[in-house]
C-alpha cells in the first residue's frame, strides 16, 4: 500500500479475514485436541472427561466468536436495518464474557439500533477489552436517539490504558501498516467516519474511556 491511511476495500476484506480466522484458530485447536484424546480410545476417565471439557469450552468460545464477527463485520443477515439490542447484548456478553476475566454491565434505553450503528458498537466493545488486558470490567452505556445514540463504554481494570497508536488508528490515519493484529480499531474508525461519527480515546483516572459521538 502506497498510502497507509488510504487502504482500499480488498486489502481491508483481506485482513477482516485474517483476524476472524486467527481468532477462530484457538477454539478450533483446542477442540481439535480434544477430538484427539478421544479418538485414542483411552480407558482413563478423567482424561477423557477433561477432553469432552476442552471440546465444550472450544465450541462455546467459537460459537462466541463467530456470532460476534458476523454482527460486527459481517451483514448480520439480509433482512430487517435494525438489530434488537438484546440479541447485541447477548452476544457481546458471550464474547467479553468468555474468557472468564472479562465481564460487562449493560446500560441501555434503545430497542434496536441501525445495522451500521451496531458495528461500531461491537468494534469498540473488543477494542475496550484490550484495553484491560489483566481483566476488569466494561461499563456500556447506549442511549439517545437512535440514529445518533450517545455510546460511552467505560472499561475498567488493573493497568488499563490507551495502547500506543491506538488513537491515529481509530481516526484512519495509522503510522504504522496496518495488520491482523490491528485493523480492528482503524475498521471501527473506517464505519465511525461512514456514519459521521467521532470515536474519542482517553484515560479518566485509572479508566480507559471510549466514547462515539455523532455529528
């Protein structure tokens, strides 16, 4: 790419691409493991317990994620502009909520919210788990009118913090190539400038704070 700030859509899909099938790789490994330790016919119960575990723990954790992605990156399905934000709730809880170490407290007084507006929410809900990578907790508020919703998710945590480069990257002008492992936020920042909306990074006391604001 001859401009890092200027990618274009088919270098973008690409690496959507490679961060939802690294994300995946974990689950499936482990589950993968698991089939493995059963396939070995082995008499020992407790093993054989502790691969049916890991082989629930992995479907769980891609069911998570996949549900996750596809609200997230995908069309979330070619009917209806509007998801319920119960189900958004839902799945952001299964996927925050999945590793054990994260938890979210919801706080919302809209029923659904546009297609697009949704994306960016879920985008800045799993750039606020990075932001407490030791474990904490996510405090999301949504609320306001629906095309233009007031979004502030308050993620809360031992040593949280705005990652270096993180801002340039959710305002679509990175210094660095973009990759896997960091096209989500300029992804989030991509569907903020879409929808003319500002996402807003910055640390309050020991919180890290991000917040969407419409124009």
């Amino acid at each position: 790419m001859s401009d890092i700030s200027q990618m274009n859509d088919l270098d973008l899909a690409a690496l959507v691409a490679s961060k939802i099938c690294h994300d995946a790789l974990g689950p499936m490994t482990a589950i993968g493991f698991g089939m493995d330790v059963l396939d070995e016919d082995d008499d020992d119960e407790d093993q054989l317990d502790n691969a049916m575990m890991m082989i629930r723990k992995g479907v769980r954790a891609i069911t998570a994620k996949v549900q996750f992605a596809r609200l997230a990156f995908g069309a979330a399905g070619s009917s209806g502009l509007e998801i319920d934000m119960q189900e958004v709730r839902t799945v952001a809880g299964n996927y925050v909520e999945g590793d054990g170490k994260h938890r979210i407290e919801w706080h919302s007084d809209l029923a659904s919210l546009p297609k697009n507006h949704v994306k960016l929410l879920l985008n800045l809900i799993a750039i606020a788990v990075g932001a407490i990578p030791a474990g904490g907790s996510l405090d999301i508020r949504v609320s306001g009118e629906k095309e233009r919703p007031a979004m502030v998710i308050r993620a809360v945590g031992p040593r949280a913090r705005i990652a270096d480069g993180l801002v340039d990257l959710v305002r679509c002008s990175p210094q660095q190539e973009v990759d896997a492992r960091s096209v989500q936020p300029y992804f989030a920042g991509r569907v903020a400038r879409a929808l003319e909306a500002e996402i807003v990074l910055e640390m309050q006391g020991e919180d890290a704070v991000l917040e969407a604001r419409f124009s």
